[in-house]
C-alpha cells in the first residue's frame, strides 16, 4: 500500500462529459446562429451600406438630395437601377455601392509626374446652355491619382474586374441625362441648366495606388518589379469603358476615337465619403464656355 503523505489531497475523476444544455438554451444557441447567419447575408448584399451612404450624404452640411435605386434603361441589360443619385447644385453624383469583404483594390498608374501626381482632370458629362451636351474634359475638385488598370485582390471573394460596374454607372449617366432632358421639355422648357454628371463607385474596400518601374519588368517572368503601394481616399478610374459608340462616329483618328469614348469615374472609399461630399467643386480654370454654360 503506498502512504499518502500528510497535506496531500486525492485528484479527484474529471468530469469529461459537456454539460448537456437545456431545451431552451439549445433553441436561443440556434435562434443566434441563424440570425447570425441572416445578418452576414444582408451584409453582402451590399443594401446596408447603400443605405449608410444614403444618410450620409442627406446630413452632410450641403443637405444633398438623394434617391436611391433610380430606374433607368440598360441598353445591354435592359431595365436597371442606380443605387444612389445625390444632387447639389449643378452637380448629379451617380453613385454604384459596392460591399467587398477584406479587400484591396489595386490601381495601376505606368507613370508618375511627382511622389503624389494628384490631378484635377475629369472626363464627366455636362450638359447647359449653348453647349451639346456631352462628355467632357473638366477640372474637379478634389484632386486625386488617376489610374486606368484596377486589379480586385480579396482572401475571401472571386477576382474579378472592376470595368463592368463602371461601364454601367457611365452608362446609367447617358441615361439620367436623356431622363432630365424629358422632364425638362414635360415641364415648359426647351433647355436644361448647367449640369455636371460625375460617375462614381463607393466601397468599402482598401484603395491602393501602385507606382513601379514598369520598364524594368523581367518579360520572361513578368514579375512586377520594386512597387510603391500607398492607400489613397478616392482615386480616378479613367478609360474606354464600352466600345466606341455612334457618339464617336465623327473622330477622323483612331486616338481621337479612343478619346471620344473615354469615361473618368470616381472611385472613393466609403469611410472618406462625406469627406468627398463637402469637396467636389467645379475648377474656375476650366474652359470659360464649359464654366458658362454650366453656372449660368
């Protein structure tokens, strides 16, 4: 028999058995995780934040005029809606939320003028008096990097392009555009005051702009080479969208082509949104009959 010296106490069995939960407790764990569940579904359908945004812009301190899932028609998709259209002033923001969990948006600049090279130039459609009404080059505050390659990366979410919703958003402009003009004639008038339609995609999403040396790019690797890869607020998301149209029919080269179907949208993070709401401005730079037409 072996002693148990004096102070030592016996281990008592462990207990390995779960305690068993109670009808009630197991409903209510079940009740929770499908609600759970429920939520991250309503959270990925994007409406949350399109909502947010909403609100966002009605309070800011220039009280813009928001509708949300504007109807319009899709020429490629036929019927479809703008998640947000906000107005203040001349200014139309035509505005696609975009929810993405965990992710960075990747935009690709091949040249850079300074460290920053923030621009004011915006390709954005204008319509007023004594001007045909159409897409034009303008100076926009606020000024951002301007990129014309984005490359989606998420841990969680499919690759994919982001020239599709902005193809539509450009598109969902032409559309506004032709819907005012009807109202306009509806209401007595043969001409629509100045008007500035500003294409734009807000997100959740990290933005970063890449700077490299893209000259020094192994080709037989195609390996990116040293990058520089900063967070940016908003940044211009500029090219040919959709292919040229009849708009473009009369451009006598093939640049000026290119040129005439190419679209700017603004792609902002959506924490920096408000920030951009009480910034866009129209540049007294611009060209004095695009400032006329616009402001008178």
């Amino acid at each position: 028999m072996t002693k148990i010296e004096s102070g030592a106490q016996e281990e008592k069995p462990t207990d390995t058995k779960a305690k068993k939960l109670t009808a009630e407790e197991a409903k209510a764990m079940l009740d929770r995780q499908r609600e759970d569940k429920l939520k991250e579904s309503l959270s990925l359908s994007g409406f949350p934040l399109q909502i947010a945004l909403k609100f966002v812009a009605m309070r800011s301190p220039r009280g813009w005029l928001v509708r949300d899932e504007h109807p319009w028609i899709d020429p490629f998709s036929g019927p479809e809606f703008v998640d947000l259209v906000a107005e203040f002033r001349q200014y139309r923001l035509v505005i696609e939320a975009k929810r993405s969990k965990d992710s960075d948006w990747l935009f690709i600049r091949e040249s850079t003028d300074s460290d920053n090279d923030y621009r004011s130039s915006f390709k954005a459609r204008i319509a007023g008096r004594g001007i045909n009404s159409d897409w034009y080059n303008i100076q926009l505050l606020p000024s951002s990097p301007i990129a014309t390659f984005c490359v989606i990366r998420s841990s969680s979410e499919n690759k994919g392009l982001l020239e599709s919703t902005a193809a539509q958003v450009t598109r969902a402009i032409d559309a506004l555009w032709a819907q005012e003009v009807q109202v306009n004639l509806n209401a007595g008038s043969e001409e629509l005051s100045g008007r500035v339609y500003i294409p734009m995609i807000v997100t959740n999403a990290r933005l970063r702009v890449v700077d490299a040396d893209f000259h020094t790019v192994d080709l037989s690797l195609g390996d990116i080479p040293e990058a520089s890869i900063a967070e940016q607020k908003w940044v211009r998301f500029t090219k040919a969208f959709d292919a040229p149209s009849a708009s473009a029919g009369a451009a006598q080269s093939m640049k000026e082509l290119v040129d005439r179907t190419e679209r700017t949208v603004m792609v902002v993070q959506a924490k920096y949104f408000e920030e951009f709401l009480n910034s866009v401005e129209l540049m007294r730079r611009n060209n004095d009959e695009i400032l006329q037409a616009i402001l008178t």
